[in-house]
C-alpha cells in the first residue's frame, strides 16, 4: 500500500503527518508526506520519505485574509497541480489535513480513496454543542440548549457562505459542487480532550494523538530538586503575544514566592531580556535551560507544562500525565483550553499578566488534583483505533 499524506506546513499539521507516515512504513506500507519543505532536513533524517505540496505557497490572486476563499479557490488550484503528481506515484490511498482540502479533491479527481485526517478534536458543526471556538460547555436545560442554537443560528450564515464558496471552487475543476465527504475521517486525539456529541459522523475514528518530534536532542535538567516547569510557547501564528517574557517573570523566585527549576522549549531562543526577567544572570547560574530538544522525553519529568495550549503539545502534557497553565492565543486554543480546565487538569489565564500566571502556577503545584485528571486523561488514549488497520482495509475494500 502506497499513501500520500497531504498537510500544510505549519507544525500543528505537518508534525502529525509525519507521525502517521512513520506508523505506516512501520507496518511495511511505503508513505510520502506532501507539505512544505521547511521540515524537510528533519523529516529526511527519521526517514519519511517527503514531497513539496504544489503551489502551497501564496499567489498573487490568492486572498488569505478571507478563510473561504483560502480553503477553497485557493484548494482548487493546487489539487489541479497535486492530482497528476498522485497518479503518477502509484497512490493507492491519499490522507488528507482537514484544512488542506486540496488533498481529498486531488484523490477525487483521480478517482483515489480518500481520508480526513483532523490532528486535533473533532469540530465539526454539532446540534449538540455551542459553536466550536466559543469554549462553552454544552448547554443543560431549557436556558442552556436555547443558549446553545441561538449561538448555532449566529454562525449560520457564515458557514452557508463557505459552502457556497466551495461549491463554486469544486466545480471550477470539474468536480461535482457537493462533496460526499472522506471514505474515513480520521480523529487523532485522546478521548479525553473530545466531547460527547449526539451526531458523531459515521466512520469517524479516534485513533489517539500523532505525536512528533522534530530532534532527537534532549534537554539538560537545571540542577536542583526543586519542581520542574516546562514552558513550551505557542509555534502558531495566533499564540499569545509576548508570553515569553511574562511567564518568565511570572517564574522568577520573587514573583511566584517560591523557587522552580524551568525548561524554555521552543524553535526560538528566548531574548536577552525576557531570560533577565527570569533573573538569569551572565554567569548562567539560574536554574534555567533553553533551546529545542524532545518535549516528550522532558515532560516526562515535569511537574506542570505552560503552553500556548495548542492541541499537540497539550497532547504530549496529557499523555505524559503532566497538568497544564494554558495561556491561549487564538484558533481553537481557547477551545482546548476551556477543555483542558473543565477537565480539571489545569488552568487557563487570559487575559496574560504576571500576576494571573503566577497565581495559576501556585495552584496546579499545590493540588495534586491536577495531575490525577491529567493522567486519567492520558489513560484514556488506549482506548482509540489503530489507523493503519483502518487504511489498510480501505483499500482493499476499494480495490
């Protein structure tokens, strides 16, 4: 079995790509990852055989600031350019990112089976829950259901303006203007983190989070026995501004009244002034490490993780067991993040001060609560599909 895994190259979505390519050749079954090659270096040394995703990069006539024309002109054009390549590599079966849409078209135009992959919680429209993003629970009794369609009549009109909007780009190549939808969607997160809804699509699976690493360097501990704090900021476009320096602070021995031993993990070294709020001194003697190195294998020592609440790293703290300070920026973080804190394994700050931070460190440490919902969250991932086994009888099926 041959399978192209189409995803855009921000981390959130390539990373799980990768992640499901290696399980695929894993399991004797030959994978190619299409996305940007920005990740090429690190893919090509785990041994994931990776493409270029055609015309990923924006054009001139491209309008990214409208999000329907982004997932559904500009999808169009590349599954034109993505369909050949399909054919011509003996693809038997194509995954596709739930927002790089082009994947799916270019396998109907080559008349390929298909599956979405949604590497996070499932969020598609539901009658049974408030709009995805609004971070509401679902609503109980009368007040609350009416609360929750009035919400639902809301984002009506913009979700009919997408539909039309794809329509239109669908048979602008030839295809018919309403799709039938994946052969399989895929859902690649921990039962923990989804919420129960009454129209669960058919053939949707939980198949657990697709963890990846983009190193295999591992982090020096700081010395000491004091808890460790793992602050991994947002790789997102839409984290939260500055929350480097502010969590640092907010860290440092004379704000939290208390001393942590830290671990910044980002693609980013931290400036010269934000690590000097912390108190790291010339001599490097605060108890601090920074640079890029594996977050699962560090996680697995922390005592609290502060993230931008993106749903991979909250993935990783969970399956780790580790309770978490989300400070969320936008897209579905402050979904994830109300997610995380109704759980009870953690807590979220916004708006982002040094004092709401601090005071949410405080809390998580002193409640081992926190990390008793963490691990039941993270238990409850071996309760989820393998994938493989999914595809593999997809094909055969469509054979």
């Amino acid at each position: 079995m041959h399978v192209a895994l189409v995803a855009g190259s921000d981390a959130g979505h390539a990373f799980p790509a990768f992640a499901l390519a290696e399980r695929c050749v894993a399991a004797g079954h030959r994978a190619t990852v299409y996305t940007g090659l920005n990740w090429s270096d690190a893919a090509r040394r785990r041994g994931i055989d990776i493409a270029g995703l055609p015309g990923l990069a924006a054009t001139d006539v491209d309008d990214d600031a409208d999000a329907g024309d982004k997932l559904s002109a500009r999808a169009a054009r590349m599954a034109q350019l993505l369909a050949p390549v399909l054919s011509e590599s003996g693809t038997d079966l194509v995954v596709s990112d739930v927002i790089t849409v082009c994947g799916g078209w270019a396998a109907e135009l080559v008349g390929l089976p298909w599956i979405e992959l949604s590497p996070h919680p499932l969020y598609l429209p539901s009658r049974g829950l408030p709009p995805i993003g609004s971070g509401l629970a679902p609503g109980t009794g009368i007040g609350g259901r009416l609360r929750d369609t009035l919400m639902r009549a809301a984002t009506a009109t913009s979700i009919r303006r997408g539909e039309r909007q794809r329509a239109a780009a669908r048979e602008s190549i030839g295809l018919q203007a309403v799709d039938d939808g994946p052969y399989v969607r895929f859902v690649a997160t921990l039962p923990g983190l989804e919420v129960p809804r009454p129209d669960w699509p058919a053939d949707t699976h939980l198949i657990g989070p697709l963890l990846w690493e983009p190193t295999d360097d591992v982090f020096d501990r700081p010395d000491g026995d004091e808890p460790l704090v793992v602050l991994a900021p947002s790789t997102a476009e839409t984290g939260a501004p500055d929350m480097v320096g502010v969590v640092l602070e907010a860290l440092s021995e004379r704000v939290l009244g208390r001393r942590v031993r830290v671990v910044v993990s980002g693609l980013h070294r931290p400036s010269a002034d934000d690590l000097a709020r912390f108190g790291f001194g010339d001599d490097g003697s605060a108890p601090i490490t920074v640079g890029l190195g594996r977050q699962d294998e560090v996680l697995a020592d922390a005592q609290v993780l502060i993230c931008g609440s993106g749903h991979g790293i909250l993935a990783k703290a969970m399956t780790a067991g580790v309770p978490v300070v989300a400070v969320p920026g936008g897209g579905d973080q402050w979904e994830l993040a109300n997610r995380l804190q109704r759980a009870g394994a953690g807590r979220w700050v916004r708006p982002l001060t040094v004092d709401a931070v601090a005071d949410a460190v405080r809390t998580v440490l002193d409640d081992p609560e926190h990390t008793r919902r963490a691990q039941r969250i993270g238990a409850s991932g071996a309760d989820t599909v393998d994938p493989v086994t999914v595809m593999r009888r997809r094909v055969v099926r469509c054979a």
